[in-house]
C-alpha cells in the first residue's frame, strides 16, 4: 500500500485533519514560504499530531546545525533536504538520528543517494505536475511529489509506482488545508493496489 504525506501543515485544525486520516508522515516547513514555521510552533503542533504519525521537517538552504537545532526540540524525525545536500551532509544529520529525505526537483532520481528516502518534485511547493513515467529501482523508498490532488494521485501512483505520495497545495482550498480534501487524498492514494 502506498504511503501519504501530508505537507505544510500550520495550524491546530491542519493538524486535527491530518489525525483523521491514515496519513503515514505530516511535513512542517522551516524554508521561507506562505507554508514556513517556527521551531516552537513546529514543535506545539508535533504535540497535537498522531504519535503513529511520523513528522518531516521541509529545509531548503539551512545549515546543519539549523536543522539539528530543529530535531532536538523534538519537532521532527525526518530531514526533507532541497536544495544542495551531499552525501557527508547526510550522514552527519543521520549520524544525530535524524532520518533524511533527499530531493530531486526536475531531475532523475540518485540511486547511488546515501539518504533514507529519494523524492522526486516538480518545485517546492509549486503545484507544478510532473509526467508521470515509473520511478527508477533505488535501495531506499520513494517519493513522488508535485501537483498531486485527490483527482490525479490514483493515476500517479499507477503510473509512477511510488512507495509515498506527498501533497500540499492539492489539498487546500483557498491556502488553507481542507479537511475533506485531506480525507478523500488518503481515502484515494491507499486504495491504489
């Protein structure tokens, strides 16, 4: 069954969506955007969420020692790394504990990625879709993310065979999370077979 990944989450009620569902990661983001956080609102709402619920945080150019500060408030178990993260960068977040997304935005997947999971995305955040063509054979799981909504993730996943799907922007109507749009994407992207 695919896992889901909720992303950009804000607010308490984001939150309480998320806990309705079988989403399997929810994302919180550190980069500067509509979507950003700070450390200690990251960490109230990881409080609020699901304990079976693993949480992300999205970094864009922070250094490591901005992104560890981050894990060890508890916010986050998981490192979403765009932009430049090479392999010692890596290592060194996993080397804390921290578990590490790498991101491949408009580009084909690194096999050879030291990092826990593999994403592939059309941009941060952009609602941009991608063609949708199956991903490569990586080591590690993988993730597929870009203008995903309830409408397309069934067609995606068939075609790209991802282990995870992500979502933001698909499911929010008017830049805040919708709470049915959150439910059908779940509901839709676990009954893919």
């Amino acid at each position: 069954m695919t896992k889901v990944k909720i992303c950009g989450l804000m607010t308490p009620a984001d939150v309480a969506a998320v806990n309705t569902t079988a989403a399997d990661f929810a994302g919180f983001v550190f980069a500067p955007g509509r979507h950003q956080l700070s450390a200690s609102t990251a960490q109230a709402l990881r409080r609020l969420l699901d304990p079976r619920i693993q949480s992300v945080g999205v970094f864009v150019h922070e250094t490591v020692a901005e992104i560890l500060a981050i894990y060890r408030t508890g916010a986050i178990s998981i490192a979403q790394l765009h932009g430049p993260a090479d392999a010692a960068m890596i290592r060194t977040l996993q080397s804390a504990g921290l578990q590490v997304i790498q991101v491949f935005i408009n580009q084909p997947l690194d096999p050879a990625s030291p990092a826990d999971y593999v994403m592939v995305d059309s941009g941060q955040g952009s609602g941009k879709t991608l063609t949708w063509t199956a991903l490569p054979a990586t080591a590690q799981p993988t993730i597929l993310a870009g203008g995903l909504q309830p409408a397309n993730v069934a067609a995606a996943i068939t075609l790209a065979r991802p282990d995870i799907v992500d979502v933001s922007t698909g499911v929010e109507t008017d830049g805040h999370k919708d709470r049915q749009k959150i439910q059908a994407f779940v509901r839709t992207a676990k009954g893919v077979h």
